[in-house]
C-alpha cells in the first residue's frame, strides 16, 4: 500500500476497499501520509464519492486508528449527537435523563464550530466545570454517576483529528462521505452500543434545505448501523433558536429552568425527550420511542435527572450546590440591552445563523482558534416565530461586555429578524424519525 495508489485509485473511481481505508487512516495517525496526500484523499473522496460498503469501512478504518473504549458496566452505553445549531441545550438535559433511566453516557462533546455553540463552552460557563478527563477517570465517573459530559482525548480517532484541521482549508468539509466518518469516528470509538442523531435542519444548521439533512441522517444512520452500533436520528428544526438563549451560560440557566421545573422551556423540552426516548428504544431499555419518551419525562420531572447533573458537575469540580444555587454561580454580563421591535406585526422569520454570529462576535464564540471566550454574553429572551410584537416591544435582550458590543448586536438581531403583518406558519420542530 502506499498514498499515491490509494488516492489515484479513488479520482478514477476505484472506491476505498477495506485494507486502503486501514492504511490510509493509520498513516494520518502516524503521519506518514503528508498533508498534501491526505489533502489530495479529501478532494477525490469530495469529487467521486464512497460506496456505501466503502463509507462503513473508512468510518471503522478512522475510528481503529485509536483507542476504543471497552465497559464492564450493568446496563447499556448510549450517547447523542447534533449536527450544531443556535440555543440548543438538549445534551445537558438528556445525558442524566438517560443516567437516571439506566443508560450509561460517556458523552464526548466539542466546542463551537462556526456560529453553532459547543456542549463543553456551555459546561464550561459553570465555574470549576472541568472537560479534559483522561480515560481511566472517565470509566470511574460513567461507571459511578452514568453520565459525564467530556471532550475528546488524543488517542481516539486521531485519524480523524488530523484529517479534520486539513478539510477545514482545502474545500472539502462539506462532502458527506467525509462529515459521516468524521462524526461516527469519535462516536464509536466511545464504545457505545446505541446512539441517537439530532441532525439540524434550516437557517441556523450546516444542512439549509430537509433534502440536504435527508440525505446526511440517512448515511448517518446507514452507517453506524453497518458498523454496529444501533442508531437512529430526528431531523428538528432550527430555522430559529431552539430555546430563547443564545450564549453559554444564558443557555445554562434555561436549560436549569427546565431541568428544575422553574421556567420549562416547551421547545427544549420536547426534542429532548424525544430523543431520550429514542435512546432507550435503541438500547433496549424501552419497547419504543414513546414508552422511552415517558420514562425521559419521568426522570425530569421528578427531579432524578437535576440530581445526577448536580453529581456531575460536582464531579467535575463545578460547586457540590450548582443545581440548587446555580442563578448566583453562572457569571453575567454587565450591559443588558433590549431590542426594539421596529413595528407592529407578527415575528415572521429569524436568521438563527445570524444571531449565532452576533453572539460569536460579542465573545460568546471563537472568530480564531486560540480565541478566548466569554461565557457571560449571549441573547436572552428571544421572541419565537409567530409571536405577536408591537413596535418597540423587545425582540431579544443583548448581554454584552460593554455599549459598543450591545449596539453591535442590537443591529444585528434587527438584521436577523422579519416583522410581518400577517401571522406566519410556525416551523415543525421535529420533521422526521430516520431509522
């Protein structure tokens, strides 16, 4: 084997057998396939294409390049993934829903990827909260709480961390084949027996049209089934924020809201329990999808799902008092600044990827990769489409780091956002199950 057939063999629509797909993922690993090569690899798997066969082989071949977690443990290793959206909280919500049901969730998250928010910069809002776990502890908390939310380490899927930052600047992250190997990598690479998709579709999701997130869910799903792992994905929407924050700790605190039953946001709450049904039907810990999204709602409302996350974050060196206290622990911003409604109307659309780039820009994002971000910014309070307004009614409070950040972001939630006469079709939150 060497690049140079394996590359050659895929421009002139040869495909990516099982022994090319090892070698290759194993030279990203070690570096034996340059930067140009696997540039090269990227492009002519962008331009021709992976056979269905070949998409499951080079999805297993990137996540063998590293560690593969194994557990011992009573129950079932389940996890959820998102494709990226605007105010989505739904992972600090589901992973101790699904502990406090009998699964366990070794959830291995990341940061923001463009105007979309990351699970850890949320976590991270919580002071103490701490992502970067080695392995060994990261089998001690799943095996003793049943969830930990947690980043990546080095030694799974390292194939797929290098071909990753190459992507990025050679044209070629939006190739399907590619998105698939990458995500599914790291997800079984977790060990899991069953996972969950929330594939995002519309203005603030990397797939715009149903057609798109269609197609994404369905080789998803293909191929971590293909691979073994039970899985199935709902497509939901995000053609506006799906809670009424945008910013990590802003999001924090409504997902507590939900989680303690102080202010339950319906729209957060109903995809969440959707998927933690979902879950369990795959994990066998449900004979379907609504008996699982019962035993989801049971967890929340009694309180057992508050309780595991408040042992988590303790775990994780966030305040043992977090669940009870947390409106004092999360930091805020010092200017607060509302959005005047231009006019009378109805709230008729919403660019939920311009408002994730208005937080981004306030500091609630990372505009280059060592940026530093501040986890007190963010827009709260979000009006929905379909909400009756009237001129000068506030559409969004902006919580910024000071004046000029909060005009910023008043003119561009204005830009965002159309107010129309007539009462608009509110969007379906969630369009389709994809098994």
């Amino acid at each position: 084997m060497d690049a140079r057939r394996i590359i050659a063999a895929l421009r002139d629509g040869g495909g990516l057998g099982p022994d090319a797909a090892e070698w290759f993922a194993r030279g990203l690993a070690s570096g034996e396939v340059t930067d140009a090569q696997a540039g090269a690899f990227a492009m002519a798997v962008l331009l021709r294409g992976l056979s269905a066969k070949d998409r499951v082989g080079w999805t297993i071949a990137m996540r063998d390049s590293g560690q593969v977690l194994d557990w011992a443990l009573p129950g079932p290793v389940v996890d959820k993934h998102s494709t990226g959206g605007i105010g989505d909280g739904t992972s600090l919500l589901l992973a101790p829903a699904l502990a406090a049901c009998g699964a366990y969730v070794p959830m291995i998250s990341g940061r923001g990827l463009g105007h979309t928010g990351g699970t850890l910069d949320k976590l991270e809002a919580i002071p103490g909260y701490r992502s970067d776990v080695s392995v060994d502890e990261l089998h001690g908390l799943v095996a003793d709480i049943g969830c930990a939310i947690v980043g990546a380490t080095a030694d799974i899927a390292p194939a797929d961390r290098r071909l990753y930052a190459i992507r990025d600047v050679t044209g070629t992250v939006e190739s399907i084949d590619l998105i698939t190997a990458s995500i599914l990598s790291k997800k079984l690479g977790a060990g899991l027996e069953a996972l969950v998709l929330d594939v995002k579709v519309g203005s603030g999701a990397f797939m715009k049209s149903l057609k798109d997130a269609r197609a994404l869910a369905r080789s998803l799903v293909d191929t971590a089934n293909g691979a073994g792992c039970r899985t199935a994905a709902l497509i939901t929407d995000m053609d506006q924020p799906l809670a009424a924050s945008a910013g990590n700790a802003l999001e924090v605190l409504e997902v507590m809201e939900t989680l303690t039953g102080m202010a339950v946001n319906q729209a957060l709450w109903d995809v969440t329990v959707a998927l933690g049904g979902e879950a369990l039907a795959l994990a066998g810990l449900a004979e379907d999808g609504g008996e699982g999204a019962d035993q989801i709602e049971e967890a929340l409302e009694s309180g057992r799902a508050a309780e595991t996350f408040g042992r988590m974050v303790a775990a994780l060196g966030g305040p043992v008092d977090f669940v009870e206290r947390y409106p004092d622990r999360l930091p805020a911003a010092p200017v607060q600044r509302d959005v005047p409604a231009p006019s009378d109307g109805f709230v008729a659309t919403i660019d939920a990827e311009a408002l994730g780039h208005a937080v981004v820009h306030l500091g609630g994002g990372r505009l280059r990769g060592g940026d530093r971000i501040n986890p007190s910014v963010g827009l709260a309070d979000i009006m929905p489409i379909g909400e009756p307004v009237e001129r000068g009614e506030s559409l969004a409070i902006v919580h910024a780091a000071n004046d000029a950040d909060a005009d910023r972001a008043v003119a561009a939630v204005l830009a965002a956002v159309t107010i129309s006469d007539e009462e608009p079709v509110e969007p379906v939150l969630i369009h389709e199950r994809i098994t």
